[in-house]
C-alpha cells in the first residue's frame, strides 16, 4: 500500500499519467514504451546528440514553481523566476 501512496504524491508520475490518458496504444507492450520515454530526464537532440534538452514536462511544471540558474551557451549564468502560467489572461470573473 506505501508503494501506491508514494507514487500518488510523485508528481512526475502523475504528470505523465496526466498525458498518458490521450495516448493511444495498441498494446501494453507499446504503453510501457511511451511511459519509459516520458520518464527521461533530458534528451539529447540535434544530429550528433549535441544538444542535452529538459524533459518539457517536468520543465513547465518546475519553471512555475522554482528558482534555478540556467546557463547559456555564451557560459552566462541567469537566475529562471518562476513563470506566471496565466500571465497575460484576462483576469477571472467571480460569480457575485
């Protein structure tokens, strides 16, 4: 039962079981594949795998939540704020 309960409070797993529920596999074989690639940390892109590029998911989840440095190719360290997910909405109307 702890297994089941850690897993539940584990956000990257239930950010991938978020985007697993429009997944359309043909088997369970297919499904464990697809799952395993959503669990990676970064990816490597680019012809040669030159460019190492965060997990996209766990990516918008964090840049809302925390404070990191990011460095740039120039070798430049910045910090990364949190990003306002609704910035530039209009603002919710509360039923009065």
């Amino acid at each position: 039962m702890n297994r089941f309960v850690d897993r539940f409070y584990d956000h990257p797993a239930r950010l991938i079981y978020g985007e697993a529920v429009s997944w359309k596999p043909t088997h369970l074989a297919e499904l464990r594949e697809y799952v395993d690639r959503a669990r990676r940390g970064h990816y490597l892109e680019g012809h040669a795998g030159e460019y190492i590029m965060p997990n996209s998911t766990i990516c918008r989840r964090e840049s809302r939540l925390y404070v990191d440095i990011e460095a740039c190719q120039e070798d430049t360290l910045t910090w990364s704020e949190p990003r306002d997910p609704y910035a530039g909405l209009p603002p919710r109307r509360h039923a009065g």
